[in-house]
C-alpha cells in the first residue's frame, strides 16, 4: 500500500464490495439532487467538483487538493500518462494514485479532447481502456468521438453512431472498472436525444456531456443549456450526469437546477496563469483589483498588490488556489441551497449577472418542461419572493397552480366572495366574518385573491400562495377582471355572481350583507371552518372526493393547538388520524389515517414491498431502494404514498422520494420516506 504524505485527513475507506460504481440520492430539489457515488476509494458527495490534474504541470498538488481542501475526486488524462514514458511507466508499476500521491477517487479522460485540440491521436479505443484498468482509475472513460458546434448533421450523427459502436467494445474492455459513457450530439438536438438513449442502454457508470467547451467558451449558454434540457430525460436516472470540461461557478447553480451532478475543469490553474480571477458572476482581471473581490483563506492576510510583486511561479499558485476556493464556496452555497429548496432561486439570481446566462435562463423558463414540473415538490417552507410573471416561469408556482386547479372543486357555486388587500396570515382578519356568513350559509364559496392565482379560503395557509413576499400595491390593488375570470375558469367554478371585498374596508361588512341579502346576526362554530379545512385537503392531497369523506368528516374532533389552528384530527374512537402542516399548509397522515386512505375509491398511489422490509416499514422505518416489488406510476415526488405488503395488505404511509420511474431503477437510498407504519394493531383491518 502507498505511503501517502498525508498528517491531517485520513484516506478514505473502500465502500462495500457491492455498491461499487451505485449512486445515491440524499436529498433532491426538483431535478437537482445531492448524491453518493461509491467507489473503492471512499465515497464522493455530488454536487462536485473533480480539478483536472496535468500529471507534468501541477500549479496546486493532488495531495494538497486532498488534505487542504477535501477534495474526494479529481481528473487527469489517461492519454498523456500513456504519452509520456516515464509516466506510463509508474503508473503501471504502482498505479495512478501513487504516480499523483493521491489517495481519493480518480477519474481519467480517454485523449478525445486532445483529438478535438490537437486533431488526431496515436492511441486505439481498447487500448486506452486497457490502460487505464491496468493503472486502477477509479473510473475511466472511453475514447468517444467529439462533436463541435461548427460541424454539420451529418459529420455529427456519424461522431454519434460512431461513438455508440465503440461503447460495447469499451465496456468489455473495462472489465468491471466504472466507465463513464460521453453523449455527444453537437448542438442538435435530436442527436443529443439519440446519443442519450443509445448510451443510456449500455451498462455505463456516469454519463458525461461531452462536445461543449467550445460552445462555452464561445459564451452559447442558451445552447448550453438546451442540450441538457434534450439530453437529461433520456440518460438512465439512477447514474450521475457529469458536464464535462465546466468549472466556471457562474454555470453551477443553472446547472445543478437542471440536474447536473459532476463538474471537471482546469479553468482554476488556467486562469491563474492568465491572471485572471473566476468568480460566480464572471471573471475578474487580476492587474486591474486593488482589493480582493471575494475574501478566501488563501488571501485573507495578503493583498492584490503584495501578490503582484512574487515570482510568477508563487503567484499563479495563490490565484489559482483563490479560483479553486471560490469555485469550491460556490459549489457549496448550491448544495445548500438545494438542501434549502432554493437552487432555482439561486440560478434565478446568478442568471442576471451575467447577458449569456440571462438568455439561458429565459430560455429555460420559456420551456416548461413537464419534466422539470414533475419532479417540484410543492410543499416547501419560507417565504416566497414574488417576480412579475414568475407563475408563468417557475416550474415550483406552475406545479402549486397544476395542483390546486386538477385536484380541486368546489361543491357549491351559489355565490362566491373574493377576499383582497393584505397578505397572509389571513385567517387573523377574517375568521371571525367567515364564521358569520356561515351562519348564514354554508354554501357560499369563499377565495382569496393572492398575486399568483386564487385560492379557496379553507387552504388559506398553503405554501406558497400563503408565504409571498410582494409589494404592498400586489396586495392592496383590486385584482383584475381579466385576472378574476380566468382564474375561477381556472378552478371550475362557473360563477356569474360574486364579490370582490377589500378585508381592510371599514363597510366591508355592510357590501357582504347587501351582496347575501341577510343581516349577519349570529356565527357558526368554528369546527364548520375545520371541517372545510380537511374536506378541501384530503381532496388536495389525497384525491378524496367530499362525498367520499363526508361520513368520517362529520364524526372527526380536533386538538387545537394555542394559535387556534387544528393540530390534529382524531376518529370518533379517539385515534389520530390526520395532522394539518403549521408551516407549509400541508395535511400529513398517520398509519391509521392511511390505512382508512387504503379503503377508497381512488385511493393515493402506493408501493409494494418485499418480505424483508416488511416488519421495519412497519416499525415507522423509511422504505429504501431495493426493497420495493413494484409502485403505481401515478407516483410523484414528494406526493403521499401507501405502502403495502407482498400479500397486498396496507402497513404504512409515507412520502415518495422520487418519481415512479424511480422507485425500481435505485440501488441504494431512500425510495419513500415513512412517517407512521401500521404495528398491528388490533381492531384495524389491513386488508384493501
């Protein structure tokens, strides 16, 4: 085993021998996702940067991208080791991590970027592949064809096929060594569909994007960015999609948001020997700073002008160390952010720093790609910042306005009151008028007028429309006609009688008793008001039609917690059966509310697992991937989710993690995160 000069970080423990080259999800946001490739070098947490490393030339060692910076992976070129005798020859006689002193995950490039640099190169396809598994890379890559934005259909479609026909060949070469399989396609898109597809099919570890530094470098990011909108969808989910040869921070976040889990790029050093500075808004030129335009540990202590005055050996080593460590800050402000459920609003932020990206960011939007739409989980925290036609952009208002408009109806259209002027919490300011026109009426319909659409009053505390930070004019403007009209269109509510009420009017009470006809005298109690509230999100949530619920309904109490909200729902025997989300508006159900779920007609989508899982899922355990039989293909992520036994009997409730495609397709992970397993219990059938 090498000695590695490393004092500070250990090197890494192998994974299990089985979960070799199995990627994991931990965490998703949208279609960008946190993940675990393992390997036999320790595990590396995606999003991620790999530093490409010239084995001749190295402005910041590998070692010290280990121990000063924890860098799990890094990239050097196979074809420039094998190129190089003195190398080729270490390299093969103790491996390619003694030969860089390196004890993380190493991934090798085949030589296809020097055929696209230098025109042409001396080594075969086998041959590179047998190399790099003679060297022991933790992944290699096979020498595809590259493609660029200059070349026409037909020079492209051949670089496709061609790089097709040589995959089966590099795989049976690699012989169990992790291989990641380039797509190409150049800027066509139908190309980069088929190159997809046809390398998706193969037996591939990571799928690189290949072919786009020069459309980076030439700044046709709308380009870029059309590429993996056509390429994505159609690479197998449950393996990491690597952009190969982007480094620069200002793509990551606009990236990452449309699901890209591997970075590699030398701009670090590249840069530092131009000085130039990469920072998340472009680059800066180094001659030109008298401060630092981002302070990094390497700087802290030291100033532009100290810098300029070291040999250019020292130099360049500081900036490059100060582009790594902004590239690296970057990378982590996106992981947070997706753990956050931010990262469109971060690329959203970045997209304006830059005219290129602002373009690639429109068009992004413009799509609307249900692929992108489907995979929003809608039930988020935290305050929304409201943007002028942001419900026609971003996929996350789109999928709220989808949910809200498919899986709800009202069940009353006599008339219908439109409340305006003040944003949430609304139920402080009209709770008490609600009850007295429900003493009136039951009947009577009762929205909210939100910057993005209307909702129905009883889900007034629904993220997002309930968490939309707006100017005040937003809210205190009467909404529009045109505005008012399609969105009850929009609800199906066919109302050609309806009022529109400023809640902070002073006759606000006066228009609504003219507008009923009646003098409000008395009010309802207020578990009419509770009773709306779990129709309507049962109905939301659940899928349950009103006539459906109405029996349990009308036999539930409820716990009221000190604010005078619902904090649970209980059956008439007592047992807890539903809690209504304080935070985001959601309505979560427990093992017995599901198991009452199970017995309608339709019923939330669920997932069978095997014997193993069984009396763990039971216990309130997460389902993971790899135990699961079969799942219904109405699965969605983020959506409720039953869980049933191979006998087909009902055993727990959770949350889906991923899309049904999904479920199966995962080794490793958590595939349905449970929140209550049915133990048991006596007196409940299980039977559906």
């Amino acid at each position: 085993m090498a000695a590695w000069n490393i004092q500070e970080r250990p090197a890494p423990e192998p994974c299990k021998e089985n979960d070799t080259g199995v990627f994991e999800i931990t965490c998703r946001d949208g279609r960008a996702r946190l993940g675990k490739i393992h390997t036999q070098h320790g595990i590396v947490n995606t999003p991620c940067l790999l530093p490409v490393i010239n084995p001749n030339i190295q402005t910041i060692s590998p070692q010290d991208m280990w121990s000063d910076y924890g860098i799990e992976a890094l990239i050097t070129n196979s074809y420039v080791i094998w190129k190089h005798e003195h190398l080729k020859t270490k390299a093969l006689a103790e491996g390619v991590h003694a030969l860089l002193n390196y004890p993380g995950v190493i991934m090798t490039d085949s030589g296809t970027f020097q055929s696209y640099m230098y025109g042409d190169v001396e080594v075969g396809v086998e041959e590179i592949i047998a190399f790099q598994r003679d060297i022991s890379v933790d992944i290699g890559t096979m020498l595809d064809v590259f493609t660029r934005p200059d070349m026409d259909e037909n020079e492209v479609e051949f670089a496709v096929e061609e790089t097709h026909n040589r995959a089966k060949i590099s795989i049976q070469t690699a012989k169990g060594m992790m291989l990641n399989g380039p797509i190409q396609g150049g800027i066509f898109p139908e190309l980069r569909r088929k190159s997809a597809r046809l390398m998706g099919e193969e037996t591939f570890t990571v799928h690189p994007i290949g072919g786009i530094v020069p459309i980076m470098e030439q700044h046709m990011y709308e380009k870029l960015a059309e590429i993996i909108l056509e390429t994505k969808p159609y690479l197998p989910a449950n393996r990491p999609t690597h952009l190969f040869g982007c480094g620069h921070p200002m793509l990551f976040p606009m990236a990452i948001a449309l699901g890209i889990d591997l970075f590699d790029s030398a701009a670090y050093a590249l840069f530092a020997r131009d000085d130039r500075l990469l920072c998340p808004w472009g680059t800066e030129k180094f001659d030109q700073i008298v401060e630092w335009p981002i302070t990094v540990p390497c700087v802290q202590s030291i100033t532009p002008k100290q810098v300029r005055e070291m040999s250019k050996e020292r130099k360049t080593e500081i900036l490059a160390r100060f582009n790594l460590e902004v590239t690296l800050a970057e990378l982590s402000r996106c992981r947070q952010a997706v753990r956050d459920g931010r990262i469109w609003d971060l690329a959203r932020m970045r997209s304006r720093q830059h005219p290129a990206l602002k373009k690639a960011w429109e068009f992004i939007e413009k799509q609307q790609k249900q692929w992108i739409i489907s995979s929003q989980n809608i039930s988020n925290q935290g305050g929304w910042m409201y943007e002028n036609g942001c419900e026609k952009s971003d996929p996350r208002i789109i999928k709220s306005l989808e949910n809200l408009h498919q899986n709800w109806r009202s069940t009353t259209h006599e008339k219908c009151i439109i409340f305006y002027g003040a944003p949430s919490p609304w139920r402080n300011k009209l709770n008490d008028i609600i009850l007295k026109i429900r003493g009136i009426n039951e009947n009577i319909l009762i929205l909210i007028s939100t910057p993005i659409g209307l909702i129905p009053y009883s889900i007034e505390d629904l993220h997002p429309f309930a968490h939309i930070e707006a100017e005040d004019e937003k809210w205190t403007n009467p909404p529009e006609m045109e505005f008012i009209d399609q969105q009850l269109i929009a609800l199906g509510i066919d109302s050609k009688s309806h009022l529109i009420v400023d809640m902070n009017h002073e006759h606000m009470y006066a228009k609504i008793c003219d507008y009923l006809g009646k003098e409000i005298q008395k009010s309802a109690h207020r578990d009419v008001l509770f009773r709306e509230q779990l129709t309507d999100k049962m109905q939301l949530f659940f899928g349950v039609e009103p006539e459906t619920s109405a029996d349990l309904i009308s036999e539930v109490s409820f716990i009221v917690g000190g604010t005078g909200r619902v904090r649970n729902v209980l059956d008439k025997e007592g047992n807890h059966l539903f809690s209504p989300s304080l935070t985001n508006g959601s309505l979560a159900a427990t093992a017995l509310g599901g198991l009452w779920l199970s017995k309608q007609k339709p019923r939330p989508p669920g997932v069978v697992v095997d014997e193993h899982a069984e009396p763990f899922v039971r216990k309130g355990r997460n389902v993971f991937h790899g135990f699961i039989l079969s799942v219904d293909k109405e699965v969605k992520q983020g959506d409720i989710c039953l869980i049933y036994n191979q006998s087909g009997e009902y055993i727990a409730i959770g949350k889906a993690e991923c899309e049904a495609t999904e479920m199966t397709l995962f080794k490793k992970g958590i595939a349905v995160r449970v929140r209550d397993g049915l133990k048991n219990v006596e007196g409940h059938d299980s039977k559906t």
